[in-house]
C-alpha cells in the first residue's frame, strides 16, 4: 500500500535526519539525540547524502495518485525534505568558509545548541556528559575539513575567519566554572556532585584544550591565506555557482532565479521610500525625504536604549500584547509558553538581534525568544517591538509551537525549521505587518522599525544575489544595505557577514511573506465576504511548514471548502 510504504519511508528520513545533525534536533526540542554529535567527517556526508539519496528515489517513484490529500501533502513534503537534505550534505557549503554564524558554522551550533538540552532526569544528564566526551572529537573533525577545503582551493574568507576565532577566544578566556556548557549541569538537580565534577573535568581538561586547537589551526593555518573581503561569494570557488543556485531553491522553495530575486529585492525598496515619507512625516511633524529620515533615527541618541532591562521590557510587553489579542485573529492553539532569554554576551559580536528556539517534545522547556540586550546604548528602541512579533507571537512561537501539536501530522513534519525556511521565516516577516494589523504597535515611531526591517529583508535580496552571484565585494553589500535601512551600522555588518556564511538563507523571508500576502490577497479577491483572516490563518498553519507551492495547494483547498458552505 503506498501510504504504509510513504509513512515508512517518513520515519526512515526522520531518524536519519536527526541522526546526521543531532545537534538540530536537539535545538527543535526533538528527544532521543542529545547525546550525539554529528560525524562531520567527508566520508561521513558521503554516506549520508547516499542514504538520503536511496530514500530520494523510492518517495520519487512512488505512485502518488493513489493517496488522500493529506498524504498527498506528506509526499510533497518529504520529497522536498529528502532533496534538501542531500544536496546540503553532497555541497557542504559550511566546510568551505569558516564562521561564527548559528546554523552555519558546526562549532557555532554546538555552542547554541548543547547547552539548551533538557537535562530532566539522571540518563539524560549521562547522555550530556557523553556528549561532552565527545566534544574534542568534533572540533578536530571540523578543523580537519576545513584544512581539506583550504587544500582543493576553497579557503574561507578573512571575515568568517576572524569572526570564529574572536568567538572561540572569547569562550576560552572565561573561568571553567563559568563555561556555558556547565552551566546545565549546574542548573538541574537531576545531576550529582560526581556528574558536576566529571562535566568540570571533561571541559577543563579535553574540551577546552581541543577548542584550543580549532583556533590555533583557525589562526595560524587558515587566517593567513584566506579569502579578502573582495572575494566572499561563492561564485568566485570551483563549483560555487551550482553550490548557490542550489542553496537559493533550497531555502526559496522556489525555481526563483538569482537574477530574478535581485530585481525583487531592488523594486520592493522603490516601493517602500513613500511609506517611509508618509510614516515619517507623522513622527517627525512634516515629510522630508526618505534617506534623510533614516539617517535622522540612526543619529538622534534618545532612540537608543539605556539598559538591558528596557530592552526586555519591550520584546516582553509586545509579546503579553500579542498574547491577549491571539485568539481574534487565530483559531485556538493550545501551546507551550513563550520565555525571553538574553543572548550570551560572548555572542553578541556576531549575532543577530534575535532568534527563537522551539519548546522541547514533551514540554520540559518551553519556546523562547532569544533576544541580544548587550550594550544597548547602541540598540534602536524603535526596532524590537517588530522583531518580538517576528520572534515570538503571533510569529515564530505560534507557527512552530502550533505545528508540534498537530497530531495528525507525521514526526518529521511536526519538527521543522530551516529545513522549509521560506515558510517559516516569511511567516515571521508576514507578523510583523500583520502585528499593525492587529492595532499591536505602540507608535508610529515602532512602524518606523517595522518599516527598516521591511527594507532589511529586502535589502537582503540584493545583497545576497549581489554577493554570491553578481560578485560583489563584502563593502558593497554594507554600503547598499546601510543605505536603503534605519539599522545600526554593527547590525549591518552582522548582517552581511551572516550571508556570506549562510549563502540564500537570506532570500527566504521576503520570498515567503511575498507568497503568504499575495494568497491572503488573492482569497480575499476571490472570496468577498466570505474571507475570514481566522480562517485564513488556520489554514497556512494547519499543515506546519511545507514548501511554497504546497502551501497555494492548501489555501486553495480551504477557499473550495469554505465555498461549499
């Protein structure tokens, strides 16, 4: 039968996902991994990418036209999972620049990721400590494909380079007792004083020492030939442009050009340069023009924030906002909590303003929304109101935390992320107009930041194609994106410096909320009267994260369902 042969087949890649990248499942609250590491090994990703491919040819030669529409939906799915798993691991474009970026970089997510484990009773604390074992391992394996990458020419650039090694510098020069992985073990009571002392001894005296190495391997081998700032995309390495052009359907979802997105990105900022006028001339007493006014918030030291605590006050306010107003507009979801966590101030150099992690499988920690509160005299106060409902309500927290609860969905489609990212982050950005829609906004000076960071993801549209495609210099992109938005010049360079690490990674927000407005737009067209934004809603969230063209397939099923009374 193919829907046994299908569900089959969607538990394989489940385990077989999570077991290649442990550390993601740990990060999605997946249980039954936290005690792996990935084996970055290039034998490895080959086996890897060989077993993914053998699931790849027998989902693509199933006969679909036998299974029910929800089945039908997991066939789509899986298909676009099982691509995108393998062509991650045959272009392992994190093996051919080294970074500091999450998600990008292996040591970045290991430093992410291993210290957020639930460690709830006595075996999953063993389970830390063997990860923890086998820490020393993995740094040497990272520095080991970096150095054969380097070999066959595709050497890292300068920029992620320093970047990885002020980030490893800065988890050394902190006291053992302090070190973020023992942090853990120092918060549950489920570990003894010999698990304490045995997680000290395993940090001071293996993990630390092969930290050590990664960075002098970083500094001393790697640093000295890598690529300027004039080189960073991949075009300019053998094979980088399919490595990109793949990258970009990967997180698109899309048969989306580069040439295509580019364009995209340039005419959405035309059209944003009225709102900026329109939006600014209320918050400024009368219009001037755009770029003068951007300049005018970077410039004016009251729209900066005086102390971390102000900068939590606002992300949690807006959250409580979002909360109250939920269920208008909404169907009901009952999930996890949503907590607000500052982000590891050794982070703070190469990370973005925020990013959320998904509540564990089980409930034992809940969703939360990461948000940086280092030295905030150089944070906007006018940008964290849009990025708390990007991060946490009604965005990230409700799209993903819904999702685990949805039953009837298999395991592998309840736990996704960057796995379908057009969906899942342009939802996010969809929240941040759909915030204002919601009367969320506390002033027009907070649509001013909803507005920069409209300009931001736009602006990565252009910088990215402009970078990996167009061969544009890093100072290129800086000065593009620096010009057409409202952000800090440190956020910009962080920015930058995250797509260069993370190549089309950044295409995807705009793409996506492009696709979630124009179906809402269209629906509503279609529907008149009957259209229902709860309805709506309901429908792009009742089926987690799916690719883009799946996701038309289900809203077109929901207006033919609402059509037929």
């Amino acid at each position: 039968m193919a829907d046994e042969l299908l569900s089959r087949l969607g538990d394989e890649f489940f385990e077989c996902m999570h077991s290649i990248d442990p550390l993601t499942a740990t990060q999605l609250g997946i249980t039954g991994y936290d005690h792996l590491l990935p084996d970055l090994s290039r034998a490895a990703a080959e086996r890897g990418a060989a077993r993914v491919a053998r699931l790849e040819e027998e989902v693509a030669a199933m006969d679909a036209g036998g299974l029910d529409a929800a089945d039908a939906v997991n066939h789509a799915v899986l298909g676009h999972l099982a691509w995108g798993l393998r062509t991650n691991l045959e272009d392992a474009i994190w093996a051919r620049d080294a970074s500091a970026a999450a998600y990008a970089s292996p040591q970045a997510m290991a430093f992410q990721s291993i210290p957020v484990a639930p460690l709830d009773s006595p075996p999953s604390v063993q389970g830390y400590l063997q990860r923890l074992q086998a820490l020393p391992g993995f740094f040497d394996a990272i520095l080991q494909r970096y150095r054969e990458s380097s070999a066959e020419g595709a050497r890292s650039t300068a920029v992620g380079l320093r970047q990885a090694i002020e980030q490893l510098e800065g988890h050394l020069s902190r006291p053992v007792a302090g070190d973020a992985l023992l942090a853990p073990l120092s918060r549950t009571t489920a570990a003894s004083s010999a698990d304490r002392s045995r997680g000290e001894e395993l940090v001071r005296g293996s993990v630390r020492p092969a930290m050590a190495h990664l960075l002098q391997g970083m500094r001393d081998e790697l640093l000295p030939g890598a690529r300027p700032d004039t080189e960073v995309g991949m075009g300019s390495l053998a094979g980088g442009e399919q490595a990109y052009r793949r990258a970009v359907r990967r997180h698109t979802t899309t048969e989306l050009s580069p040439e295509e997105i580019h364009q995209v990105g340039l005419e959405v900022l035309a059209q944003l340069e009225e709102e900026w006028e329109e939006i600014g001339a209320r918050v400024f007493g009368g219009r001037i023009p755009a770029r003068e006014l951007r300049t005018r918030l970077r410039d004016d030291p009251s729209l900066r924030f005086q102390s971390e605590a102000e900068i939590v006050a606002v992300v949690k306010g807006a959250l409580e906002r979002a909360e109250a107003a939920r269920d208008g507009w909404f169907p009901h979801f009952d999930i996890a909590d949503c907590v607000i966590e500052e982000i590891d101030p050794v982070e703070a150099g190469n990370a973005a303003l925020a990013y959320y992690r998904g509540p564990s499988e089980g409930g034992s920690r809940p969703g939360a929304h990461c948000v940086l509160t280092a030295d905030p005299g150089s944070r906007f106060v006018y940008e964290y109101e849009a990025l708390a409902f990007h991060e946490s309500t009604p965005g990230h927290h409700l799209q993903i935390a819904s999702a685990q609860t949805l039953s009837h969905l298999p395991r592998y489609r309840r736990y996704l992320d960057a796995e379908v990212c057009s969906y899942v982050e342009g939802w996010g950005l969809y929240c941040e107009r759909l915030a204002d829609e919601m009367g969320l906004y506390t002033s027009d000076l907070q649509r001013l930041g909803m507005l920069s960071f409209d300009a931001l993801r736009a602006s990565r549209l252009v910088v990215d194609t402009g970078m990996h495609h167009l061969g544009w210099s890093r100072q290129q992109a800086v000065d593009f994106m620096w010009e057409n938005t409202a952000t800090t010049r440190a956020n910009v360079r962080n920015e930058i410096d995250r797509y260069i690490a993370w190549p089309g990674q950044a295409l995807a927000y705009m793409i996506g909320r492009r696709e979630i407005r124009r179906l809402r737009t269209a629906a509503e067209r279609q529907m008149g009267p009957r259209f229902d934004v709860r309805g709506f809603h309901g429908a792009v969230l009742s089926e987690g994260a799916v690719p883009l063209p799946v996701l038309g397939q289900l809203v077109e099923r929901w207006q033919r369902g609402t059509e037929a009374g």
